[in-house]
C-alpha cells in the first residue's frame, strides 16, 4: 500500500532533567501538554480540528490510566479530541509517530499530535504481592475475629516494597537487567571499558557545547517548575562540560560489580521530559497554511533477543534501509539513541564488521557513520533517556539539527528495551 | 385560585411549589406580587389541610441556577418611611409563620442560589435538601445593604444551626456552599438535582432522626446564659473591629439577636420587624442600596449586542500588574501567554500569579490539582510567535510612550486583525499610544488597580477612534472576570488617579504646612477611607505617584502642580514600602508596624495642630472639586460613574454612598462655600471651584439630578 505524504509540521520538546532534579514534581501530562499548546498557538490551528492524540508512554502513572487523552484535555485541545496511549517501551514515542504515520498517510486522518513522555521520578513504591492479598483478605473479612485473623498473619517482610522502575529495568523474559544487556554486548564483542568511557565523555562535552551556544534554543521549550510553580526551566539538566575521561575512569561497574565494563556514567540516567510532533496531511498543511519542517520518508521496528536489546539500531535501521532504498551516504545525520555507550558502540561495529553483522543476521554492511553526523548534539548518556518520550524526542532533535545544517536527509534509531530496536528516516523541508 | 408568580400543584396530596413560574429573567425574586400568591397559597393550604386534602408541602424551583434570589430589591427601595417598611416586614413574617404553622411536613427542596428573603422562607420548612450543584447556595446579604433579615430570618437560622454559625452568615452576609450547609446541619441532605423531587417524597415520609449526643450536648453548651453573653461580648468586639465602628446595620442586628434570643417567635419577630424598618429608611441603608443599584447599572452599556467574546488572552510585561492580569485570565480559564524580555521576569510573573492560588489553596478555595492546572496554563515567552490565537492583549510594560508605541507597532504585525489590544497604562495618553498603530480602532486603556486581584474596578480608556465593539467587547470581557468595569474616555489621570491626586498632594502640603503623619491619616480613616494618604502613598511608591502627578500638571495645569516636598522625598530615595524606605516601617510580612523616623525627621520642626473636621475638608473638597471638573470635561457620562470609580478604585467608604453622592447629601451650596473659603485661605490655584460646580449651585442642582 503506498501511502500520501505525512509532514512534521511543528516538534518540541521539553528539557530533559535527570530524574529526582529540577522536574521531579512535574506530573507526566505537565511535562508535555504545554508543547501542543504551543504548537496550536504557533500554527494557530483551531484546537477542535485535532484528529487523534496519541503519546508514547512507558510507566503510565497510575493517576492517568490513558495518559494521551489526559495530555489533550491539558492541552486545552477540543473535549471531542480523542486521545490514546502507545507503549512500545524505549520507542514508545516513535511507535506513536508510526502510527499517526499510518493514519495520515492512509487517508484517514489529517492532523495529529504524536509524541512521547516519562515522568521516572515518579515512578511509584508499589506493595508487593504477600501485602496486596492480605489487603484483599482484610476487605473480605467481615467480623471483627475474621479481620484480627488476617492481619495476624503479617509479616514485616510484606512492607518490602517493589520499586517500579527497577522492575522495568530488568527483562521480563530474559530476566536480565538493561545494563547487563550492554555488559553482554561489550563481553561478546570486545568493547573496552576504555572505548566506552570515551564515547560518553565525548556525549557530554557536545551535549554541554550545544546547550553553551544555544543549539537547542528552538527545540526545547521552556517549561513552568518548582513547588509554587514559578520557576522556568530552559535547558537540559544532565549534561556535564567537566567530564572527563579519567573522572569516569574512577567509576565503580554497576552491573556487573566484580568484571563489568559498564558503569552509571556510560549509560543513559533515568530522566524526566516529553517530546511532540503535529503531523498533518497535504491537505491540512494547504487548509492551515502550515510551514512542515519534515517529512517522514520511512520507518522500522525490528526485534532481536531480549538480552542483546541494544544492538536493536542495527536491525531497525537495515530494515528501513531496505524500505526506503537508501543507504548511509544519502543520510546528512544520525540521532541514534546512546542508552549505554558499549550498546551504541556495538551497533556502529555492526554496521561495518561482517562478524557482527553476521552475528544478528544482517546481510548487508551499511559502513561507517561520519563521526560529525552522529548526534552532532550529544546524546542520551549526557541528555538522559526519558523512556517514553525519547523515540519521538530523538525526531524532534534530529530535524532541528537537518534545519540548523540546511541538510535533508536524517535518521533516528534506537534499542528497546525486551530486545527491539526502532529507526525512522525523515527529510527536512526548511530551505 | 391561579397565581402567576408560583407554580401551585397539589398531587397525590402534595402540595408543591414551584417559584421562578412565568419567570423570563434568569433570577427569581420575591417581589410584593409573588409575596401575594405566597400568601393566597398558604391560605388556601391550610384549609386543605385541616381537610386532610394535602399531607405535606415541597418547594421547588423552575429556573435553573437560581431558587429565590431574595427579595425584589426595587421593592425596599420603594419603601419610604420606617413605619412603611416595618409593616412590610412583618407582613413576610406572618405568611412565613403560617406556612411555618402548617401541621404537614414541609420540605425545601432548593437548586441555585437561595438568598436573603428566599432562605428566610425555606428556614420555615421542615427540612431543606440542597442540590450538589455548585451553583447552589445559601446567603442573608442583607447586612450588605444595611439592613438586618426581616423575614424572620434572624430568629430561625439560630435555631437551625447554633448562635456563633448564625451570626457569622448574618453578619458577614457571606455564601455557604451546599456541602458546607450540611455539615453546619442546615441542610439535612445533598442530592443530584434531577433527584430532589423524588428525594422530598421520601423525606416527606420517613421520621426526623433524633439529635446525636454530641449535637444536643453542643447545643446545651451554647444555649445557657453565661456562654451566649460571652458570644455576642466577643461578636460586638469583632465587628466594631472590623468595622471601626462605621456601620450601624451589623450592630443593630447583634443588640435584635441578643435581646430576644430566649423569646418566643411571636414576641421575637416584631422587634426584628421594627429593626428592618429603622435600617431601611437609614441613610447608610440608603447609600449602600444606591451602590447597588450603581454596581448593576455597570453591567449594562449601550451596543452590548456588537461585544465580541475575548476567550484568549496575552500579557505584554511580566512585573506586578503583568502577573496580576496574568493571574485574572489564568482563573478566568483564557490560558494567557506572558511575554517579557527574560527568563527571569517572566519567573517574577508567574511568582506574582502563583502567591495568589496558593492563597486561595491555602484557603480551601480551590484544589491543588486546579492550581496546577491553572498556573500551568500561563505560557510564557520570549517573543511573539504565539500570538496568532489570542484575542486580547493587555500591555503592562514600563510607562514609557516611546517603548508602548514601538511595542504595539511590532505586536500588529504578529496578532489576528480582529485581536483587540490595550494598555494598562496609568497614566500616558491612550490616543497617542494608538498613534503608532495601524488599526487604532482596536486599541483602547485597560486600567487594572494594584493588586489586581483585590481591587475590583477597571477604567475601559477609549478614544476618539476606539470602535464600539471593541468597548462593548471589553466591557463584556470584564464583566465576565468578575470586575467592575468604567468606560472612561482618555485625559490626563483618566478619572480614578485624577480624582486621587489633589487628594495625595494637599496631603503632602498638609505635612509641609507641620501635620503630623499620624494625624493627617487618622484624619482620613476616621473619615472612613481604607488607609491614610501616608500609608497609600508608601504602597503606591512615591516616585509613581510623583510620576502621576507630573504627568497631570503637564496636561492640567497648575492646580496639579506636585508638592515640592514630594519630589524632595524622591530626590532622597525615599520610594515608599517598595525600598523600605517609607512613611511608616514594615515587618516581613508587610505589616505596618510604626513610624519611619528616618522619613519623619525630614518633617518641618514647627507642627501644627488641626481639628480632624479641618483635615478632611482640606482633603476631600478637592477630590469633589477635581470631579466636577471631570464632568465637565466629559471623561465619564455620569455622577454614578464617578462614584463606582472612587468606591471601587479608591475604597471610598461605601457608607457615604459615593464622592458626589456624599457631596449632594452635605449640600452644593455648603461645599462651594467651604471651596471658596479654602481658596482664599490656602490656595487660590488649588481650591479654584470648579464651573461645572458653580453652574449645578447656581441652578440649584444637584450632581445626580
């Protein structure tokens, strides 16, 4: 099925804050519906002409069942605007973006909202089972004995409280945790400790270059924090300008304690931010006169064993290689996720070692990424990884950057955590 | 017999009563025509009582949003003489004791607001049952327009729900919501309002549960004679307080409750019934009725049928006022944006907009989660990307015409053509701030008081090319935030700070001729005013106020001429409560605590000693003066206008009913005398009487004629 043309017409995003810092008060729906808002104001579309509302969102917070229509009604968008939430873990964001693709692109739809978001400071305690049944016992008791009965038989091991975002770490099915997944990589493939640490030392000093000179100026919005909410916060929390290659040298393995190569400070933090898109049809950029910075050209999601999740780019992008029919040379840059810097390293390897290559099935060496082309701006391990939202945000960043270089071709690719990996390729529109 | 005014319906031996019938407007009031079936109906239902035809009584409304509204206000301002209204009164009474009388359950069920009058009807059944609307609510606002209950409120709603919780609804005349009504046991239960109907049936058949322990016990605590003279001790204090004494009606309702509180209701009621009358025909009554009538006639303006609506808003300048007005779209849900030049003033915005919810939260006010959602509802900006959607922009940015016009010039370039743009300015000329513009038509002066969110008065500054429906708009939009709005047209001052400034500066000559600070203010509380000149001056800031004061000697001429002493304060950085370097000093929290010696060694050595009554003329006749003059420069069509500026800008004491109300009552005559007296004895300049006051004296007219 050949599908129209689907624009990006407007993408921001939040500025992203190591979890427990400046944004941990800020409920999910507040870290995003500010950006619809103001992508309806700067368009100046009507707010009652929205399709669909559709959120990537990982640990959906237990208040908002279905973040997505929580995020339009905040928006101020019409009450008759549908909302849905997308959870494809680490490329929720873009597994909602696909789908607005597939809805404009088939006809159906003209204009939606797609994008991502991840509160993960708060991600709740939650009791464990031992305590939930004795709960459930207590509300079935109906005399006084049968109550005193049940509460007799606690004990202090049920106040042991399971910790959400641990649990959404580790693997269901492999039972591993994410950073054992890049242990793996790094053990099978030979990355060094050192090659690690340097790749994420270079992360922080483009992410904090960027941030210095303002390059995220038009992608990040401002937004309202701090107890009285009267605080605004324009710029990523995380990224460090005095990182350096000895500092992360004196770090401890995380995972693996006693012969691990994969520490805190060559992975990803647990962030907090959202990203958006509106993506229209051809027929609404002409109704709305909008001005599309992007187009998608094409996307894929690919899966592979849980436990090496992180080679998931290399997977994601040679299928949508293969859809689209390009290749490396035709992209101007690259945002591929850095959840751990052994996982990145293991993908770029991928794409020009057979071994490797072989290893995960790919037929063909796609080459090596130019150095200046790839997250020109830095990446996850120095601007975090808000789960929910960076496979929408990685877009956003990845077309402000086409437009900053008048470039036109772009790719965004990322690892999944349960062993997935997602990539999309976009052309830029502004001239 | 058929009524017009109330629905009578007797079905399977219930009577109901359904009021709002025939009603086109969207209140209901308990005007001498509804009074009258009222009467008719119960007449006729004690018959059928006594013949077993009718088995219990329910009220009810037909109008949505509103149960009884109280009573036809139009119909107390009919009354003219004591003997009249008392009568009145106690007419009410006798119908509400009959129904009252009834030997069938009578049940209230009420939706909407149920004020005054129609709470005290719905005192006399039974039980009330409130609907869980929020616009349900329970009021005697009586006290507000100096009167007291006359309907036998004041002796029932003591029963209903205890001494202390009667006295605050009567004397503060404050709504209580329904929720609230049934914790305080007014109301015996909340239903949806679809249910209520079917709820009374059940009420009208099921026992009145007896009163809990703790209830009766609480009761036996406030119903013994020690404990209630302590209670109406502790009131009188309170109110006098508050009041400072000023206001008589509050007072004559505690001396009505605490003499009859032990009487029976037919040796009770006629002294409640004689208190109404003597209130009435009162001259405060009177000047607080005239406000009334004054508040409702802002919300009507010629054209209002051409007003737009302005859903969404934009603030230029994020400083006190910015954040203020920012705040007012915030809770009036026109999710504004708030523009400035930096991070840091827009934060210092958002803090002005924040301490109000949090205020309002801390109260109970409003939820946390609305706080979140409302403060969060204030975009702020940088520039003007995001202006396309908005339909009004309120400029608050430094008074500064070169900077206003340039702003203005760039903001057209960036809003719909129909946007409707303003300024709130205090000071400069509108019509040359829409100079600059491209379509001055849409342009007008917005005028917000500090703090926006107290004060409720806005000037609409209009001039010579502001079109009609931009005024009707604004109007509308003002009306809708809950302010009250004056069409003003544009002159130096506008009409509020032009009315001030002689007021502010022959006080500073005042302290120059040797007044003490402390007597110069006590002078004007006494009067009445909410704070001395002093005081104002130092929450005004003094630079400001001399800044005002400049610009209206340059475009009125000498009689403004600022008093030297002023701008020798500034020159010495003297700028008020702002640097803390003020007429009086001010602990943390921004309460007054003594005088600034510092400031006050800068007093002339030699003090003078004037009678108060002397002070007050000194300071009120130019503010009357400087309004005739306003009148005759067609700022404002009328006197009333001029009076809901100074009330509602100012804090005029609402009991003298206005500046030119409180003029007319003292007499033309007497007040040019005392003009003409001042200008001979302290200033020619200053106290030169006004012509348009000369020419009402001379034809023996009076400002409200």
């Amino acid at each position: 099925m050949t599908l129209k043309p689907v624009y990006l017409v407007e993408g921001r995003r939040s500025p992203q804050a190591k979890a427990g810092m400046d944004l941990k008060d800020v409920q999910a729906p507040f870290l995003i519906n500010y950006l619809i808002r103001h992508i309806v104001d700067k368009t100046a579309i009507p707010n009652d002409v929205i399709d669909d509302v559709i959120i990537g969102c990982v640990g959906n917070p237990v208040k908002y069942p279905n973040i997505g229509r929580v995020i339009a009604l905040e928006a101020g968008l019409h009450k008759k605007t549908p909302g849905a939430t997308i959870n494809r873990n680490c490329a929720a964001g873009m597994a909602a973006m696909a789908e607005a693709h597939i809805r404009i692109g088939s006809g159906r739809d003209n204009l939606i909202f797609a994008g991502g978001v991840e509160s993960m400071s708060n991600m709740p305690l939650m009791f464990n089972k031992k305590m939930t049944n004795l709960f459930a016992n207590l509300f079935k008791a109906k005399t006084p004995v049968q109550k005193l009965s049940v509460l007799a038989k606690f004990r202090p091991d049920f106040l042991v409280p399971i910790i959400a975002i641990q649990k959404a770490l580790i693997d269901p099915f492999a039972n591993v945790n994410m950073g054992m997944t890049a242990e793996i990589l790094a053990r099978e493939f030979g990355i060094t400790r050192k090659e690690q640490d340097e790749y994420a030392n270079y992360s922080h000093h483009k992410a904090a270059i960027a941030t210095k000179e303002g390059r995220f100026k038009d992608e990040i919005l401002p937004i309202i924090y701090g107890k009285n909410l009267d605080r605004i916060l324009d710029k990523d929390i995380g990224p460090r300008g005095d990182s350096s290659v000895e500092g992360l040298a004196k770090m401890r393995p995380f995972f693996d304690k006693k012969a691990g190569t994969v520490t805190i400070g060559n992975a990803c933090p647990v962030t907090d931010g959202g990203s958006c898109w509106l993506m229209a049809s051809e027929e609404a950029v002409k109704k709305y006169n909008l001005e599309p910075m992007a187009r998608v050209v094409d996307w894929h999601f690919h899966g592979l064993e849980p436990e090496r999740m992180g080679m998931g780019p290399l997977l994601a992008m040679d299928g949508v290689f293969k859809r689209s029919g390009m290749k490396v040379d035709d992209m101007d840059v690259f945002e591929i996720n850095e959840a751990f810097a052994a996982q990145l390293l293991g993908v770029l390897r991928g794409m020009t070692d057979k071994k490797v290559a072989d290893f995960f099935g790919v037929d063909t060496l796609w080459g090596e990424i130019p150095k200046e082309n790839l997250n020109p701006n830095g990446g996850g391990i120095a601007l975090g990884h808000p789960v929910g939202s960076t496979g929408s945000r990685i877009v956003v960043t990845l077309a402000h950057e086409l437009k900053k270089r008048k470039a036109k071709y772009g790719m965004a690719s990322l690892c999944v955590g349960g062993g997935q990996g997602g990539a999309m390729i976009i052309e830029n529109l502004c001239k | 017999m058929t009524y017009n005014k109330i629905l009578f319906e007797v079905k399977g031996e219930i009577a109901y009563l359904g009021f709002g019938h025939n009603n086109e407007k969207s209140m209901t009031v308990l005007d001498s025509e509804s009074l009258k079936d009222l009467d008719g109906i119960v007449s006729e239902l004690k018959k059928s009582v006594k013949a077993k035809k009718v088995a219990g009584v329910i009220l009810h409304t037909l109008k949505n949003g509103c149960f009884l509204a109280g009573a036809d206000i139009n119909m107390i301002a009919s009354l003219k003489t004591e003997d009249e209204a008392a009568t009145g009164a106690a007419g009410g009474q006798r119908i509400f004791s009959d129904l009252e009388d009834l030997q069938v359950p009578k049940i209230a069920c009420v939706d909407g607001v149920c004020l005054g009058g129609g709470f005290e009807l719905v005192l006399a059944c039974d039980k009330i049952l409130a609907s869980d609307s929020n616009k349900t609510m329970f009021a005697l606002p009586e006290v507000k327009l100096g009167l007291i209950p006359g309907f036998g409120g004041t002796y029932r709603l003591p029963q209903k729900i205890g001494i202390p919780n009667a006295m605050d609804m009567i004397l503060t005349g404050k709504n209580v919501r329904a929720k609230k009504a049934k914790r305080m046991g007014l109301v015996s239960e909340i239903y949806a309002k679809e249910m209520l109907l079917e709820m009374a049936l059940r009420h009208l058949k099921s026992k009145e549960k007896k009163k809990s322990l703790g209830k009766s016990l609480s009761h036996f605590a406030m119903d013994n004679f020690v404990t209630r003279k302590i209670i109406f001790q502790k009131v009188r204090e309170a109110v006098l307080k508050k009041t400072k004494g000023f206001y008589q009606a509050p007072l004559t309702i505690i001396d009505v409750m605490e003499s009859g509180i032990s009487k029976s209701r037919k040796n009770y009621l006629p002294r409640e019934a004689a208190a109404f009358g003597e209130l009435c025909i009162s001259d405060q009554s009177q000047n607080l009725q005239h406000i009334f009538f004054l508040m409702e006639g802002t919300k009507k303006i010629k054209g209002s049928a051409k007003a737009g609506n302005l859903d969404r808003g934009a603030v230029l300048g994020a400083g006190t006022m910015g954040g203020g007005i920012a705040w007012l779209m915030a809770d009036n849900g026109m999710s504004p944006i708030l523009k400035d030049i930096n991070l840091e003033a827009l934060e210092l915005g958002l803090k002005q907009s924040g301490i109000v919810f949090k205020k309002a939260v801390k109260k109970r006010q409003m939820s946390n989660d609305d706080f979140e959602r409302k403060q969060r509802s204030i975009s702020p900006c940088l520039n003007y990307d995001d202006f396309k959607n908005t339909d009004l922009v309120i400029e608050a940015i430094v008074e500064n015409m070169e900077l206003k016009k340039k702003v203005f010039a760039e903001l057209e370039k960036y809003v719909r053509d129909d946007t409707v743009i303003t300024s709130n300015t205090s000071s400069l000329s509108v019509a040359e701030m829409s100079s600059a513009m491209e379509k001055p038509e849409r342009f007008a002066g917005l005028h917000f008081f500090n703090p926006v969110n107290m004060m409720p008065l806005v000037e609409i500054i209009t001039h010579e090319k502001t079109s009609q429906e931009v005024v009707a708009s604004l109007h509308k939009w003002a009306v809708r935030v809950k302010k009250t709005p004056i069409i003003v047209k544009d002159g130096p001052g506008f009409l509020v700070n032009r009315v001030l400034m002689p007021f502010l500066n022959e006080s500073a000559y005042l302290l120059e001729e040797g007044l003490s600070i402390k007597d110069l203010d006590r002078a004007v509380l006494n009067f009445g005013m909410p704070m001395g000149p002093c005081r104002l001056l130092d929450e005004v800031g003094f630079d400001i106020g001399l800044h005002a004061s400049n610009v209206l000697h340059e475009g009125l001429g000498e009689r403004m001429k600022p008093c030297s002493f002023l701008s020798r304060l500034v020159d010495q950085e003297f700028l008020g409560k702002k640097n803390g370097r003020g007429f009086y000093l001010y602990d943390e929290k921004g309460k007054q605590s003594g005088i600034n010696e510092e400031l006050a060694s800068k007093l002339p050595s030699k003090t003078i000693k004037m009678d108060e009554v002397d002070i007050q003329k000194r300071l009120i006749l130019p503010m009357i003066n400087e309004a005739a003059n306003i009148l005759h420069d067609g700022i404002v069509e009328s006197a009333a206008l001029v009076d809901v500026g100074v009330i509602f800008g100012l804090g005029f004491p609402p009991f003298r009913g206005g500046l030119l109300r409180y003029a007319d009552y003292e007499g033309l005559d007497r007040i040019l005398e005392c003009i003409e007296n001042l200008a001979s004895g302290v200033s020619a300049v200053r106290y030169e009487p006004s012509p348009y006051l000369k020419n009402l004296v001379e034809k023996k007219k009076k400002f409200y004629d």
